[in-house]
C-alpha cells in the first residue's frame, strides 16, 4: 500500500472580491515575464480571446525558503521534477479563499476546457480567514492511500473522494486564481 502526502503553504495577501469576468479583469503587474530556474507557469486562457494570457502580467520568484507570485492571470506553476507518474493535460486543484472561509475542489478535463466543480465553494472553520490587513496563512495537503484521496486545510479533513476520479498522478505544482499577490511555501510530495 502506498501514500503519498502533498503539502503546498499559501499566504495570501491581497484579496478582490469574485465579480464577473468583464468587471474584473486581471491587473497589470510590473516586472512580470522572469521565472525562477526549473519552474514552468502556464496562464489561464484569457475567456474573451481563448488565448493563453502573457506571461509579462505573472511575477514570480522565490522569497525565503519559499517562492512568491503576483499575478494578473491565474496561472499554474510547476518543476518536471515534482512528478509522481505519467500525466495528459488533466488536473485537479484544491483552492481556499480565506476572505470568507470558503475551499472548493475543481477538475479540469483539458486545458482548453473550463473547470468543473467537484465541491463548489464551501465553507469551513479549517480554513484561517484573512485578518483586517488581508493577510491569511493556510496549509493544503492531499493525502492518498488505498485508492482514496483525502483534502485537507490545516491538517483538518475537508473532503475524500475516490482517488481514481481526482487526477492524483502526474506533475504537482501549484495554481494561483487571479488579481493575487502570494506566498507559497515549500511544495512537498512524501512517501509516508
């Protein structure tokens, strides 16, 4: 029996309330478009264009033992070397918005489709909120073990589901939704 146990801390630090596409459209950040040596990014198809976003709107790079981003676009970051097997162009991603307390689960089929809920936006005291300076740290891990996959926020339990629905192989990485300025901790894939 194998487990495996993914860990990624985020602090988010700048919070813009969820609008419509058109009333919220991703800022422009300075000094974007330089990558960290062995890191990818992949932005987000732009819903007007179908087109990926430039990469000049993500600025990212590492900061203490972890990396931070600032982006317009939300954008997937990931190292070929954080792979646990093969993979197509299918991913799950596991997302907390500590404004209001909230995580959801989404997959996605392919990169030009648009993601699926599988736990629409739900709430829960795992998730710290923001404080009065917008500020929130949280820890998200995936635990895997005996075909199931367990989420959880601070160590806490939020969701299992079947681990052969959730895309659980393939490169790890992290994603950032959009118009966020963050600090993500050490990505970390462990066999326990």
């Amino acid at each position: 029996m194998t487990m495996r146990l993914l860990t990624a801390t985020a602090v988010f630090l700048l919070f813009v309330p969820a609008l419509s596409a058109q009333a919220d459209p991703d800022h422009h950040v300075a000094g974007g478009g330089v990558l960290p040596a062995g890191w990818r990014v992949r932005t987000e198809p732009n819903r007007q264009t179908g087109q990926p976003a430039s990469l000049d709107n993500v600025k990212f790079g590492s900061m203490g033992d972890g990396l931070h981003t600032t982006v317009g676009p939300a954008a997937i970051y990931w190292r070929d070397r954080d792979t646990i097997a093969d993979s197509g162009q299918t991913y799950t991603y596991f997302l907390v918005r500590p404004i209001d307390g909230m995580y959801s689960i989404r997959r996605r089929a392919s990169y030009t489709t648009r993601p699926t809920a599988v736990v629409e936006w739900t709430a829960s005291d795992a998730v710290t909120k923001a404080d009065s300076g917008g500020r929130a740290m949280n820890e998200l891990s995936i635990q895997v073990q005996g075909g199931k996959a367990k989420f959880m926020v601070n160590g806490k339990e939020v969701y299992t589901g079947d681990a052969a629905n959730l895309d659980v192989n393939g490169v790890v990485g992290y994603r950032v939704n959009h118009n966020l300025d963050v600090h993500l901790g050490p990505l970390g894939i462990h066999k326990l």
